[in-house]
C-alpha cells in the first residue's frame, strides 16, 4: 500500500535513510538524521504543496518518495526533484517504480511540468529505475561529492510529464 507520509512515520523514515547516509555515497549528507529531522522537512514539502509518500507492508513503512522544488526563483515553480529510498529487503521488488508511479502522477495533477532526479554515479540499480520510469539523462557532473574519501559523480535525469 501507498500513502500519504504523516509526522508519525519519521522515525521509520528516518531509520530506512540513515542507511544511506552511514553505508552509501547515495546521498551525500554525511550525519545520520533524527525523526524530528524528517518530521521538519516532511512538514517543508507538504508546505510547499508537494507530495511525499510512503510504501507500507505489514503496517511498517519499507520505502518513501518525495517531491522538492528544484530551485527557489519563481520561473522554476512547475519543476521538481523528486527521491526515492527504499528499505533492504525491498529494492528490487518494483517498489520503487510504484512510488515513482504514484509521485508522478500527484505532481502531474499539481500542474508539475518537469521531474529531475538527482544520481551518485556509479549506481546502476537507479539508472535502470529512472530510465524505466521514461527519465533520460541530461547531465553529468565529475566529483561533485566528496564522502567516504573519494570524490564522486552526480547524474541528472529528467521527465516531462506533459509530453
């Protein structure tokens, strides 16, 4: 089941992205977050009239997705970043297309025109998703991130949802 994401899933939030942060160059936050951390930035995107929902299995959360402006200036407002993090023992299971599925279709009914999804290179698993998704890679900056001592890729990959 897919929802809505409420306060009272920021522990479990928190819990499935800590995971990257402490094992992976996925992200490149470096500090583990709290609950209180998600709970402040869930509260920022759903502010913002963006969506962020959760991937639910045995009532426990096991994956999330989630919409942020890409950039600030008003020119920007009908483009998106958009993130999608999954437990251990879902990724490869489809879940993550399901909440792409799920985002992108609230983003297209909130009027989002453009979709951008941000990629630590290597990383082939999330090439494969965002590509399945219809996303195409439009950009390719050389050791932008510096985490676990070594410099790091980021990829860009863009949809438009009115196409």
């Amino acid at each position: 089941m897919i929802r809505d994401a409420v306060k009272g899933d920021s522990e479990a939030i928190a819990h499935i992205y800590n995971n990257y942060i402490e094992n992976t160059a996925i992200s490149f936050e470096e500090t583990p977050v709290s609950g209180s951390d998600i709970e402040r930035r869930l509260e920022s995107v759903q502010g913002a009239g963006l969506p962020w929902m959760v991937a639910m299995e045995d009532d426990a959360v096991v994956g999330y997705a989630y919409a942020t402006k890409w950039k600030e200036r008003s020119a920007y407002r009908f483009s998106v970043e958009a993130s999608v993090y999954l437990s251990n023992q879902m990724r490869g299971r489809g879940l993550g297309a399901k909440l792409y599925e799920t985002i992108f279709a609230k983003l297209k009914e909130g009027g989002i025109h453009t979709v951008i999804g941000g990629i630590t290179l290597p990383n082939p698993a999330s090439v494969a998703l965002h590509e399945k998704m219809g996303m195409r890679k439009v950009a390719h900056f050389e050791k932008v991130g510096f985490k676990f001592d070594q410099w790091h890729d980021v990829g860009y990959w863009q949809l438009n949802l009115n196409s």
